[in-house]
C-alpha cells in the first residue's frame, strides 16, 4: 500500500483479530478529550470523511484544542454522523455540513472555503494529531513569520510493526495554510495537495499519526481503485507513459521506499509498504500505457 490520503472504508472493512484492537482507536498518550483548559488555538481544522465510524472519533479528540473544527460529510451511511453530532454536543468546537462527493480536490477546496479563520488545518479522518503537534501548530500560527504555510511530519502505521520506526524518513507535507494564500487543483481526482502562494516553513515536533488498518483485500481493493483514477486523471491532463516504466517505476518506488525512506528499519512489514509501493507504481503505469493504446 502506498501511504496517502485513504479512502473512507467501513468498520467491517476490518480483519477480525485488528478489528478487536482496532475498532475504536484512541487518541495517543496524553492527548486533549472533549474539554481542556486554556485559550483555544486560532486554527480551523478541515476533515472530509464518508463512512469513517472506526476512526473519526479519536481522530477529533486529538483536535480538541483548535477554535474551530469543520467536518465535512458526502452521506455517510454508518455512525460517523452520529459520533459528530455527539462529541459537538459534548462540547467539541466541530461543525457538520453535508456536501455531495466531488472528487477529492474539489470536496477539499470546498472545506477549505468554508473555514472562518486565518490558518487552517487539514487532516484526513484516519489521521490522528500528537499532543506534540498541537503544541507545536499553536507556536507557528503565533509568529509564522513570512510563512503562507508549514509542513508537518506524518507517521505510517506499518502491519505487523506498529507505527513506522522513528528513523523511517517520514512524509512531509503542507497541511498548515493561511487560508487565503492557499488552494486546491480542483481537477486532482487522487492524492490532491494544498498548493501555497508563498513561503513555506516547517512544524517541527509530534507527528500525524496515520492509522490506516484495514483487512488485505481492502488493501488490494483501494490501491486497484487509487490507480485507476491516477490513470484516467493523467490521461485527461494529456500525459502519456512510456511501456519501459512498467519495469523502471516499480524497481524505482521499491528501492525509495524499503531504502532510501529506510523502511526496512521495520521488518517484514517495512518489506511489505515497499512492495505495495512497487505494486502501485506497476499498476498505474499499466493503466497509464493500456489508456494510451489505439483502440483499432
């Protein structure tokens, strides 16, 4: 599996013996509940979710020092609007709104549009804040300097590890953006990223934790769907892939991922991210190359 936004799965999406564990996940070790003493961060955080009862609970908690938290919702069909109503109801700053899935940049933009503050905050509904982070967030938001945005570290739940080992080279992405300054390519179907009109900074200090745990076959399942919107997005924007990449991409993404990113520092699942990695890149470059085909 190639770490990165992930699709909202159901709570049965899970093995029996992870779902056991699982099932609920809780906010890390010492992390913020519902109330809290202290001014509120001048942030507002941003979560698009669909069907994300497992998660999305602890992932809010954690977020319960921030002024505002918006929560947008495409019909979810399990508890996860009810688990939002509840934590609002108990205090949590979080608001609800509904908005019709339209792809993942543009259901973005649309939550983004909708926060009240100067920074704002993405994080994605399996996603879960340190009390580190936080901490770390409300010092940058206090003097960002020239910054429009800052990048935050995220850490990959590895199967059969844990959380990625602390010497794995951790993604590093803008999340943390000056509202106007920042935006979406509304046009990206997959892997959408905000894009900054300015300086960039770094928070340094507590991760993202993302626990993304899901059965096998829901691996397989989100990868397959995942490369083919990579595909057809790259064959909308006019891209064409060479035959040759269906061989260098995977090698490529192996070596980046189990080397270079150190995650064989992990064991036997480090092997298992790389090759899922590999697998990834094999299957969009195929869909890529089959895409570009003449059809006669």
């Amino acid at each position: 599996m190639v770490p990165g936004t992930c699709l909202e799965l159901p709570c049965d999406a899970l093995s029996p013996d992870v779902a056991e564990r699982f099932s609920r996940p809780r906010p890390p070790q010492g992390a913020p509940g519902v109330t809290h003493s202290g001014a509120f961060i001048p942030v507002s955080v941003f979560i698009i979710c669909f069907n994300e009862e497992r998660v999305i609970e602890a992932s809010l908690r954690a977020l319960s020092r921030f002024q505002e938290i918006l929560v947008v919702d495409s019909g979810s069909t399990d508890r996860t609007v009810d688990i939002v109503e509840g934590l609002s109801r108990d205090g949590l700053p979080v608001r609800l709104i509904h908005h019709d899935w339209t792809g993942f940049g543009a259901q973005k933009q649309f939550a983004l549009e909708q926060c009240s503050l100067e920074w704002a905050f993405n994080v994605d509904a399996d996603e879960i804040a340190e009390p580190t982070l936080v901490d770390a967030i409300a010092k940058n938001v206090a003097s960002p300097g020239e910054n429009a945005g800052f990048s935050v570290e995220r850490r990959h739940w590895v199967p059969g590890y844990g959380y990625a080992h602390p010497w794995v080279k951790h993604d590093r992405i803008v999340r943390l953006v000056r509202r106007a300054k920042s935006y979406y390519d509304t046009k990206q179907t997959i892997h959408e990223s905000l894009r900054v009109d300015g300086a960039t900074g770094r928070v340094a200090g507590g991760y993202l934790l993302h626990a993304s745990i899901i059965a096998p076959a829901l691996e397989f399942e989100k990868q397959n769907s995942y490369t083919s919107l990579k595909a057809s997005e790259r064959s909308a924007r006019g891209r064409r892939t060479s035959p040759s990449k269906m061989l260098t991409a995977p090698i490529g993404y192996f070596v980046k991922f189990y080397l270079l990113k150190r995650y064989f520092l992990c064991g036997w699942g480090g092997f298992a991210m790389a090759a899922g990695a590999a697998s990834y890149a094999y299957q969009t470059e195929y869909k890529s190359w089959r895409a570009g085909l003449d059809p006669r």
